[in-house]
C-alpha cells in the first residue's frame, strides 16, 4: 500500500510535533531524519524557508541550564511549527486531537 502525499505530510508534521515535545525538556542533538522531515516539508510546502530553519534551530539550540533557553526554545519552536502548518494550509491540532492521532498510529 502507498502512502498519499496527504498521509505522508501529516506523519512528518506528527513527526515535529513530537521533536518539540521532546525539546521541551533538552535541546535535540542535530539528527539527519529531523533535517530530512523538515526538508521534505518544505519541499512539499508552498512558502518561504525560515519557519523551517527557525525551527531547527530553536530545537538544537543549546540550553544555558538558566530555564530561560528552554521557555525561549519552546517559544519559538511553536511559532515555527504554527508557521509550518498555515504554509501547509492545515490546521494544527491541539493537545487532545494530537493524543488522538498518536493512538491511530
């Protein structure tokens, strides 16, 4: 079975969204599959590349362990991907529809 244009934007959205959740906590350390998602993303995507970049490095920047990195990085990591979605034209699914989605998976 293939998987549709459609199906394989929304895993590698799922796939941010879980790269983000996991930056929360410490910074990502620099990973191919993550610069292949976002790369993939903004291939298929019809915008301009900051959000992409921005979100890569908000992800791996690194943490000063003064807690004011970690509420920066989050901060911009969910500016970037909100930007990821609207270039997408998708709406970003909150905390309970994500939940869902990952239960499907």
């Amino acid at each position: 079975m293939r998987f549709s244009s459609e199906q394989l934007k929304r895993k590698a959205l799922a796939a941010l969204e879980e790269a983000a959740r996991d930056a929360e906590r410490t910074p990502l350390r620099p990973a191919h599959m993550l610069r292949f998602v976002l790369a993939f993303l903004y291939a298929t995507g019809g915008g301009e590349r900051w959000p992409y970049d921005g979100f890569w490095q908000a992800v791996t920047r690194a943490d000063d362990g003064s807690g004011a990195a970690a509420i920066g990085r989050a901060q911009s990591t969910n500016a970037c991907l909100n930007a990821i979605y609207r270039d997408h034209r998708l709406h970003r699914p909150d905390t309970r529809e994500m939940r869902t989605v990952r239960h499907r998976s």
